[in-house]
C-alpha cells in the first residue's frame, strides 16, 4: 500500500516539484516530438542551410553560422537534426502499442487457463534463447525496416518478457474474489476481462508500454546505427552517430546532438508514465 502524499507545506513542496518537474519532462519531450516530426518546417524558419549540402570543412567546430558544426562531409548538424524524423516517433508508438496488447494476451491467457501455461510459455521462452540480434538481422533481411518490420521485431522480442509481467499483474486480479462473484452471477466472461480485470491491470500495462515504447526506438535506432534502411530511407538521427565517430576529437556535438535528441524522445514518456500512475510517489 503505497503511503499517502503528506498534507501541509511539505506535502505542498512535493506536489509542486512533482508539477514541476514533470511540466519540464513534456517540455523537452515535445520539444524533440516537435523536431522530429516539424523538423523540415522548421529548418527555413530558422534560416539554415540546406541539410544534404556541404557549406564548410568536414567536422568544424560550433562557431557562428553553424551553432553545432558540421559533420563528415560539411554538412550543418543542426540542419541535419532538423530533416525529419518520422520513423523515429510513429512506428515505434504503435509497435510499442502492438506489442503491449500482444503481451496482455498471452498473460491473461496463462492466467486465466493454468492448463494452458506449460504450452504457451514453451513457445515464448523458446524466443529467449535464439540472440535478439540474430532475430534482428533477419526481420531486416526479410521485410526490411518500415513498420510492419519494426512492428514484429518489437513484437518477437518483448513477447516473452512481456507476457510474463502481465500476467504476474493479472493473476492477484484473476484470483480475487470480487472476480469470482462478478463469474458466478453470470457475467459474460469478455465484460468480466474488459470491465474489471484490465481496469484493475491499468498501471501494469502503462508501465509496460512505456518500456516497449523505448525499446522500439532503441530497436530502430540499433537498426539505423547498423546501416539498415529505415522506412523511407531517409537518415535518421541515429545514423548519424556512426557518421561522426571519425570526427568526435574535432567536433563533438556531430554526435552528441543526435544522442541528446534519442534520450529526449524516449526518456521523458518512460518517466512521466511513472509519475502520473503513482510509481513516483
């Protein structure tokens, strides 16, 4: 039982640096959302040169003109961060969702059918044992990396792991008795599931999609730094950390920027999830 937040002015300190702190994890949250998505909108409003052309020598310094240098071939950093990153924040939102429902299935299935279990989980723990790197390459070879790729990556990948969480969460649901009476009066069993195992189940599966939702962006920017094309093919931020490793001595922030920008868009929803389902407290 979590204790519950002190009254008076320390409890009002707290509640005000909770406040605080999370308006500040949106805020720099939608600030990378904003460039990744509005980058290219952006870019001419901020006078910056175009990001596919050479406009200095390969990997000068921050100076004026070019507020983050530029990179391997003297292209202006900034102006590359702002191109558009789409695959970055869309793909891995759904894939995280997908995967999420995917692992809520299984686990309820194994908590509310025991005689099922041995089965279901000698399929997903077989998923452990093959290297997630080896499963990596392969959905890369075979379906490339647009969504449906990153899609059944996040899927193949989390299930195991996933599956089991959840249903460590739905089985004290499962068990109770108020889900027994709500059974025994007749309630059709998908509005007992839907109605009040799920509700119940909430801060699990929040929990559980903001790790997915990580994990896909890890998965696409792994799959970017390997030199794997990535939805349109455009460049992403991540695959301009590997372009600027021969360079880091001269100009830092060629990589640095675009690592900044990834713990940006992944970090702050993992933990404002947190916050707003009472982990923080």
């Amino acid at each position: 039982m979590r204790s519950p937040v002190p009254y008076g002015p320390r409890g009002a300190d707290r509640r005000t640096s909770t406040v605080m702190f999370s308006v500040l994890l949106l805020a720099v949250w939608a600030g990378a959302v904003l460039t990744a998505l509005a980058g290219p909108l952006i870019a001419p409003v901020l006078g910056l040169p175009d990001p596919a052309e050479p406009v200095a020598r390969p990997f000068t310094a921050p100076g004026p003109g070019h507020p983050l240098g530029t990179d391997r071939v003297g292209r202006d950093v900034l102006a590359r961060l702002c191109m558009g990153n789409m695959v970055l924040v869309i793909p891995p939102a759904l894939a995280a969702a997908a995967s999420t429902v995917s692992g809520t299935a299984v686990g309820l299935t194994t908590a509310l059918c025991p005689r099922l279990r041995p089965w279901i989980r000698f399929l997903t723990d077989t998923l452990l044992v093959i290297p997630p790197m080896i499963m990596l390459l392969a959905v890369i070879s075979a379906n490339g990396v647009g969504l449906p790729g990153v899609t059944l990556m996040a899927v193949i990948l989390s299930l195991p792991l996933s599956s089991r969480y959840l249903e460590a969460a739905a089985k004290p649901v499962v068990s109770s008795g108020y889900v027994e009476v709500r059974r025994a009066a007749g309630v059709p069993f998908p509005v007992v599931v839907i109605g009040d195992v799920l509700p119940a189940m909430r801060r699990a599966l929040f929990a559980d999609l903001g790790i997915r939702y990580v994990g896909v962006v890890f998965l696409t920017a792994t799959t970017a730094f390997l030199g794997a094309t990535v939805g349109t093919g455009t460049r992403t931020w991540a695959s301009m950390v590997p372009e600027a490793l021969a360079g880091l001595a001269l100009n830092p922030w060629a990589a640095a920027a675009p690592v900044l920008l990834i713990i940006a868009l992944t970090a702050p929803p993992a933990i404002l999830i947190d916050i707003v389902t009472g982990g923080g407290r």
